[in-house]
C-alpha cells in the first residue's frame, strides 16, 4: 500500500484532496516540523485495525479538535460604502505619518483637486455655450 507524506499545512489546504486519496486506499502520514503526528486511512480500514466499529460521537476521548479561527461576522445593516470609507481613512492615517508617503499623497490629492475643478469648468463652459450660443455676424 503507497503512503503519501505531507505538511500539516499543506494538508489543511488541499482537506478535500487528503479525504478522497485516503478514500482510494492511499495512507497519508501528515507531518509537523517534519515529524509525523497523524496518519489518515479509510474508514474500513480503520475498522479492520481496530475491531469493530464505534459509532461516532460515543467516544469523545480520542478525539482531538483544534482551535478554530473565530472570525466576526458583519451585522445585517452592514452598509459597504462607510466600510469602505473608513478602511480609507484608516490607511490615509496611517500613510500619512510616514513622510515620503506624506508628500505624495498630498501631491496625488492636490493634482485630483485640480482635475475635478478642470472637469467642473468644462461642465459650466459647456453649460453656458449651451445655453448662449454664438451668434452668427
């Protein structure tokens, strides 16, 4: 029978793909720092090595459960935008006490102001010549 040797890490990434080799007949020794802490085998097999079989949940003394990542979930009226704008505000504040990102963020900022008015005056230009237009002499 093959067995398949890999990192804790690697086997959290590819869970899916541990279970099906494991399923196909294939032992996978999952390793720690580079010393084996668990084998995986199918369920049948598992069986024939350990008599019969207990029914899950029974035995909760060999079970060995990790801490999970508790990740905070958004609230019902979580608006996007104002996420979005503070996350902004955030990392501005942050930038802007270095100075060399000081200077070019001011820089950036002060070349937006002037495209912005440079848009608003193309606007109010075409607004008037809309609203006056040449006459012909």
């Amino acid at each position: 029978m093959s067995m398949i040797k890999m990192s804790s890490d690697e086997a959290r990434s590819k869970w899916r793909e541990v279970i099906d080799t494991a399923v196909a007949g294939k032992h996978i020794v999952i390793e720690r720092y580079g010393k084996p802490v668990v084998a995986i085998v199918a369920h049948p097999e598992y069986e024939q090595l350990f008599g019969q079989a207990q029914e899950v949940g029974r035995d909760e003394t060999n079970v060995l459960r990790e801490a999970a990542a508790v990740y905070q979930t958004a609230p019902r009226d979580w608006d996007m935008q104002s996420l979005k704008a503070e996350l902004i505000t955030k990392i501005k504040a942050e930038l802007l006490a270095e100075p060399k990102w000081r200077d070019m963020i001011l820089q950036f900022e002060l070349g937006q102001m002037r495209q912005d008015e440079l848009t608003h005056l193309e606007e109010e230009f075409a607004d008037y010549e809309q609203r006056y237009p040449k006459a012909d002499v």
